[in-house]
C-alpha cells in the first residue's frame, strides 16, 4: 500500500512539474499585455517551430512588434533565454521570440527558413494579433543576428520560404544586429560555421546564399549594427563589411562600436549605451 501511494505521488508531482514547465516564462511583461507561449508557426515533419508572442490585444491601434531570435552558433540555445525586453514594452512594443531549427535536427539553410516562416506568421496573423505590419523590427545576436538580417534582407525573395509559400509583400521596418555574422564565406571553415554549413561548407555558391551580405540593395530595410571591436568569437570585421555595404546602397545604417566589447556579455554601461543607442535610431525612423 504505502509502494502505491508513492507511485502515485510521484506521478501527481510529474504532473504538476510539466504543468508548471509548460507555463514558464522568464520573460517579464505588462499586466495589460497576454502571453501565448509555445506558438506552432510552423511544422517540419516531426519537428515543430514554437514561439512565445506578447501582444497587447487592448491597444486602440495595431502595435509595433520586435520579433527577437536567439543566438547560439546555430547549435544552442533557447526563445527562453531571451529576456530583458522591458524597453520594447514600454514603448508599446508587442514581442515574438522565436525558436528554430539547431543544427542537431537539420543544417543550413534550416534555420533561414524557420526564421523566414515566424516572420510569414506575424503578417498572417497580425490582425488577430493587433500588430502593425508596417512597424515590423527583427533582432537577434550572434548566430540570431545574422537569421535576423536574412529574414529581413530576403523582403519579397522567396526562395528560403519553401515551407511556408507566400505570396504576402514582406517587408520589415528595420532590422537589429548584434555581433551577427555578416559574410559566412572566410568564416565556412571555422567550428560553428562549419558546423551549421555541413556539407555546404565547401560549396562557394551555397555559402554565399546563406550570407546577409549579398542581399543588400538600395531597398534594403534600416539595419542597426552592434559590435565589440574585442569579440573572440565573430570578427568585429564582418560588421565593418556590412556598415560599407550599406553605405554605398545609402541604406539608413548605424554601426555602434563597443569599445573593448567581447561577444556579448557587455558590461552594464555598455548595455545601456547600446540600449539607448538602438532607441535612438528606432525613434529616428519614426518607430
């Protein structure tokens, strides 16, 4: 009798861990805005692409929205691990933060076009949502950033968006990158690009296709660039390439140099500097 008993409570605690598991959100957001946590935006096979959505559904009109990607080098990390997002909340942003595809379940361009599909069901999905399709930002760092600045470089090219066909008129309104990697060509060989590129890693046209950098025209969205002129990880030149880039194509562009910055980590004056810095730009352009 008592063996039962500690069976089933064993399996009332199980139950109510996954209960709680499946609740958690570490992201802090105002009391007149809902939560929709593990979203489906998209199925592949087996493997299903879920992202928490914070909206304000109360908002007399549509909201902007930052839709955030996680970083990782393509092989870690979690939608969880994005918080401190106070900022866009306060100024009256709805927040997507997306999961994709890691490179355990498939290479590249998987994650592109994970990315590109969370992106397709914010526009489908933006009345429902109270969103505002003409103030749509894109932000990530590191392996994000660069997911970031393809999502929102392809515009109408749809040739990632196999899993999710369209025919909408995508644009964003800006892009945000941090420590992104721009130009995955000098880096193929590299572990975590080389990782991500798979057998792809040896094919030059492949690489540049899965590279930010060659998608850049004069209709390209404004792009914030933020990098640490220090970072170990992603060559403070692959921000510099994009910043010039953007420049000869007049593309509205500012690159934040964090002086003595690593790959992220930044200390707390950094991250208000940058903070400040993105807001300035965002509100420049009338987001």
């Amino acid at each position: 009798m008592k063996y039962i008993m500690l069976i089933m409570a064993f399996f009332c605690y199980t139950h109510i861990f996954f209960a709680q598991e499946k609740e958690y959100t570490s992201v802090e957001y105002p009391d007149d805005y809902t939560a929709e946590i593990d979203v489906v935006y998209t199925q592949v096979n087996n493997w299903k692409g879920y992202m928490d959505i914070f909206t304000n559904p109360n908002a007399k009109t549509p909201t902007p929205i930052v839709i955030n990607i996680h970083g990782g080098g393509w092989k870690s990390g979690q939608k969880e691990s994005q918080t401190g997002l106070e900022t866009f909340f306060s100024n009256g942003y709805a927040v997507a933060n997306v999961s994709y595809r890691l490179v355990d379940v498939a290479p590249a361009p998987a994650a592109i076009q994970d990315v590109r599909c969370a992106l397709l069901y914010i526009y489908r999905n933006a009345k429902k949502l109270n969103i505002d399709t003409n103030k749509i930002v894109i932000m990530g760092g590191s392996a994000g950033g660069h997911l970031a600045l393809m999502a929102g470089l392809l515009a109408d090219n749809n040739s990632f968006d196999s899993n999710c066909p369209n025919s909408e008129n995508i644009k964003v309104a800006a892009i945000i990158d941090k420590y992104g990697v721009t130009d995955l060509t000098p880096l193929a060989y590299r572990n975590s690009p080389r990782d991500w590129l798979g057998l792809n890693n040896i094919d030059a046209e492949f690489v540049k296709k899965v590279s930010p950098i060659n998608y850049i025209s004069q209709n390209s969205p404004p792009i914030f660039i933020a990098h640490g002129d220090a970072d170990p990880v992603v060559p403070y030149k692959q921000s510099l390439i994009l910043y010039k880039r953007l420049k000869v194509y007049k593309v509205k562009t500012r690159l934040l140099t964090i002086k003595k910055g690593r790959h992220g980590n930044f200390t707390q004056k950094q991250n208000i500097l940058l903070s400040k810095s993105i807001w300035k730009f965002l509100n420049n352009l009338g987001l």
